[in-house]
C-alpha cells in the first residue's frame, strides 16, 4: 500500500539561509553562520546564539514544518527549541555542547504546546515506515546526515531527522532540513533501499 501525504508541506531549512549547508561542512556549523545574513528569523537573541543553536536544529525545523502544513504559520525555530529545551528535549552541557533532540521530553512538549498526538518509535525497518504513514501524517526520521548525498556509504546510521511526507510504491519523499541543493532539500526522494542505508530505525510519528 502506498502511503501518501495529500496537503503541500512547507520546506524551513535549519539554517535561516538554506544555502548555509556547504559552507557548514567545509568551515564547522559555528564559523559557517556566523555570517548567516538571515539569523534573527531564527528568533535568536544574538548570532552568536543562533550559532551555537542550528547545528541542532533538524528535528526543530521538522516541527516548524509540520506546524506550517497544519496551522499556516511558521514559528521562529529558536522558540520552539528554547521550548522543547524547557521540557528537556535538550540539554546544554557543562563544556558547551548541546545535547538532543531527547526524543521522550519531545512528546509531551508538542502535545502541551500545540495539541500534537506524537510517539517514539523503535527498532523498526525501512519496510515500516509505510505502515506508520498510514497511522499517521508525518513520520520524523533519524537518518546519517550525509544522506543529502544519496550515492555515499555512511560511516554510522543516524544523528539527524527528516520529515518523511509520502512513500509512493518504492520511493520515499522527505523533507532534509540540511540538503545542500533544492532536490536534496524539499520533496527529496529517493528508493527505500537507498534510504536505508542511512535510516537508523527510529524516529517520531506524528498523528493526524
């Protein structure tokens, strides 16, 4: 069975400008933007914060998304982050890092701030991800962060989140809040099995 998303969900990169991605592998998140022209959209009190904020923002700009699709409104994405930080969905480290996105503090974050019925989801296959799409509207998924490169091998699975909108037959349609070009970025889509090879076997369904 095919499991399709029939409304057009809106694209938010993590960075304020989507065209930040190469320069944030080449340079490091934090050099690469602090010269994003567009950082206060994040919400952000400083660039230097938004700085120290974006690289962990995937799972943040998959929830500005589907708030978007849902409400038509997009939230600045260090407010939903200084949120879900609230409930613990992340946690600032003594030495500065950041870790997250928890996925337990996420669910009851988005159901108390904005009414969304969402579960953790493990140990499943790429096979799955079908049957959750059609249990539910949006599945987040964790993926390796190279997946904006389909033909690589990645070293390890996961650490990063996509929106996952369709699955047509063999094909996947995401949403990667990190692509580096626009096919890579809105409505990607690539076969299962390619998919695979960077999905980690988990993520965050999100109900209708």
């Amino acid at each position: 069975m095919d499991a399709c998303v029939g409304r057009k969900v809106p694209y938010f990169s993590q960075w304020e400008t989507p065209d930040m991605t190469l320069a944030v592998v080449a340079e490091g998140a934090r050099p690469a933007l602090l010269k994003d022209p567009l950082w206060a959209s994040s919400g952000a009190r400083d660039i230097e914060e938004y700085a120290h904020w974006a690289a962990n923002l995937c799972g943040m700009a998959c929830l500005k998304m589907v708030l978007a699709a849902r409400t038509g409104k997009a939230v600045p994405i260090m407010d939903l982050a200084m949120g879900c930080r609230d409930y613990g969905g992340y946690v600032e480290e003594p030495d500065g890092r950041i870790k997250g996105l928890i996925y337990a503090p996420f669910i009851p974050f988005v159901r108390d701030r904005f009414g969304l019925s969402a579960r953790v989801v493990t140990g499943i296959s790429i096979a799955d991800i079908t049957d959750i799409l059609t249990q539910s509207e949006f599945f987040i998924a964790s993926v390796h962060h190279s997946v904006r490169w389909p033909e690589t091998e990645p070293p390890t699975k996961g650490g990063h989140l996509v929106l996952v909108t369709a699955i047509n037959g063999n094909m996947i349609r995401f949403h990667n809040p990190s692509g580096h070009v626009d096919a890579t970025r809105e409505n990607a889509e690539m076969t299962l099995e390619m998919f695979a090879k960077f999905f980690a076997g988990r993520g965050i369904a999100i109900d209708h």
